[in-house]
C-alpha cells in the first residue's frame, strides 16, 4: 500500500502494530482515505495509534501518537526548520506557498495499553498558506514527528475549526453520538 509507505517515511512505526481500520470520509468536501494503525491490530480509542488520512495518493494528516518522547532541548527555531522539512517532504509543490505564523507550545496526550493516561510537552509549528488554509507540524521536544496536517479551513463565524478532524479520537466519538462535543477551537462533530 503506498500510503503505508508515505507514513513510514515520516515516523517509525512500532513492531507490533497493524492496520485495524481503513475507511473512506468527507473532509472539506473531498472523499477521504483514513488508515489507523495500532499495536496487534486492536482497535483502542485514544490509544497509541497512526493515524493518516490521504487524498488519493497525497497525505493531507498525519498523528503519531506511539509513545511520550524523550525530554530533549529541542529549539524553536530547530522545530521551525524540521517543520518545514516536514511539510517539503511530504508535497514540495504545495510547501512552497506556505508561509510561518508561528510557534506555540502545546501538551498531546493517549491513553497507554495499559489505560494509563500520558501527556507530554510539543512544539505546535503552523503555517498560513497562500490558498487560505492553515497548516502546521508538531513536534515532541525531542524531534519526534507528532503530527502533521495540510489544508486546515477555518470557521470564522463560529470561532472553530472547519475541516473535520477524523485522526481525532474524541472528535470521531463525537461525531458518532458516543462522546460529547468538542469546545473550541475544535471542528463541530
């Protein structure tokens, strides 16, 4: 599958984790491909997980939420510049109109297989692009690739997000009636 390539390019993926479910979506009004990959191919909501989510062959969301990274003295001018490689890597075409906004940090968190809830410190880099959209990388503090997205619209009016969030566990509950709904700046379920 080339996605799965795509994805393995970006961020190591554990021994034991295996696709668990591969469905299609809308997300900003294109059919979707979202692969989630988790340990022994065992569907647990927020736990660790891969998470991509493609149009056709092109990555548009990455979540890589496998284990807490390593403390480290990651700068935010190094996290800048990995962002940027990031998002040349995955389509050079497109980064080439994007533009730095800027830098905030963040705390990610998953529910370990042992239901342990974890949460450790990221570097959020995001981007403006000359199409409208926002676009952004996370970085644990040690360098690790967290996240990824590209192409993120934004509800002006109703102060959120636009673009569903399908590598978002509690948005998906949500979504489905099983969770409640997200405050902002989440995207309406």
């Amino acid at each position: 599958m080339k996605q799965e390539d795509v994805m393995r390019a970006l961020v190591p993926f554990p021994a034991d984790f295996r696709l668990v479910t591969q469905t299609q979506e809308r997300r900003n009004d294109q059919l979707v491909t979202i692969f989630r990959f988790q340990a022994d191919g065992v569907y647990q909501y927020n736990g660790p997980r891969i998470i991509g989510v493609f149009y056709r062959e092109r990555l548009l969301s990455l979540k890589n939420l496998t284990h807490v990274p390593q403390a480290a003295h990651l700068s935010q001018t190094q996290a800048r510049t990995q962002a940027t490689q990031v998002m040349t890597t995955v389509d050079a075409a497109y980064a080439r109109g994007l533009n730095f906004m800027r830098i905030e940090s963040q705390r990610r968190d998953f529910i370990t297989a042992a239901g342990q809830s974890v949460a450790f410190p990221v570097y959020w880099v995001k981007f403006g692009h000359q199409n409208g959209s926002y676009n952004w990388v996370t970085l644990g503090l040690d360098g690790t690739l967290v996240e990824m997205e590209c192409e993120s619209r934004w509800d002006y009016f109703g102060g959120r997000r636009a673009t569903e969030m399908w590598d978002n566990d509690d948005w998906v509950l949500a979504r489905n009636g099983a969770g409640p709904q997200l405050d902002p700046p989440n995207a309406r379920a």
